[in-house]
C-alpha cells in the first residue's frame, strides 16, 4: 500500500482508517506479544495508532506502513514495560499501601469530620484559620500569613475552636 502525504486532517484520518482496518490486527498481536496480556496489547494499539495520527508526517515511505507501524508498537510497548518497572512506582505504590484515606489515615479523617461540625458554630475568620490549619494542614505562621494575622491572635482563635472540639483539636 503506498501512502500518499495527506493534505488536510481529514485526508489523514482516512488514510489511518485504512492503515487501522488492514493492519490493526498485527499491531494488536505485536503489542500482545510484548506486553503479554490482551486488555493492555488493546490500549497500547489504540496508543501505537493515536500516535501515527499525531506524528503522520514522520512517515517517509522509505519502508512499509507496517514496519512503521511495528516500530512505534514496539517502541510504545517497550517504554510502557521499562516504565512499569521503574523504582518510583514501586516507591509509590508502597507509600499508597502504606496510607490510608484522606492522606493521613482514619485519626485525619475523624478530625476532619470534627472540624467540619464545629465550623457553624464560629465566625468567618475562626472558620478560615481552622480550615486552613486543621484541613489543610498550614503551620500556624502559615495561616497568619494568609489571613494577614499575627500568629498569637491565629493561636487564640484555634486555641478558642479547640476548646468546642475536645482534645482531638488541641493547637501544636
């Protein structure tokens, strides 16, 4: 099959369509082969044809649409795989285990809920400081920054909605 440059965004889509319909099945099967497994090889030939799409005008017609095709399947699949591999997913994947809701375990969470009960019964400013410290986990320099407070009146204020919640609330 030769390919002819195409002109427009629309010649190009139907150039890919053919490309799709003759050789999607071995680009499919190639990407099986590498990434050995069925659902993953279906994703990486929707990628390996998103990319043809996207970078057309690479193709040179100095080899087949296959073989170019091939070549960006086996590439694709091969960094997906080397990706996978790489040290910072296991790290985080470790650390995502190790977490558990809302970053900071169920004891954040519960305060969180706390926090949120309590915050009707305080005015705007006292509100905003106990968001900003409880929630959103600021330093109390932090909120008085953004507030445009001293720390000493933030502390008072924080010091002033934990006495609502309980020890659970206490300012560090």
């Amino acid at each position: 099959m030769k390919v002819v440059p195409p002109r427009t965004p629309e010649d190009r889509r139907a150039v890919l369509r053919d490309l799709y319909v003759k050789y999607g099945g071995s680009v499919r099967e190639r990407c099986r082969y590498l990434l050995k497994d069925a659902s993953r090889a279906e994703d990486a030939m929707q990628d390996v044809f998103a990319r043809a799409l996207v970078h057309g005008d690479s193709f040179r017609a100095e080899a087949s649409p296959l073989t170019w095709l091939m070549k960006i399947a086996t590439h694709h699949c091969l960094n997906q795989l080397r990706s996978e591999g790489a040290a910072w997913r296991r790290w985080f994947a470790r650390d995502e285990a190790a977490r558990s809701e809302g970053h900071g375990g169920a004891e954040a969470m519960e305060t969180r809920d706390l926090v949120r009960k309590l915050l009707a019964r305080v005015d705007a400013e006292t509100q905003a400081a106990a968001i900003h410290y409880h929630v959103d986990g600021m330093t109390l320099e932090e909120v008085a920054a953004v507030l445009g407070r001293s720390v000493p009146t933030v502390r008072k204020r924080l010091e002033a909605f934990a006495e609502l919640g309980g020890e659970e609330l206490n300012v560090r």
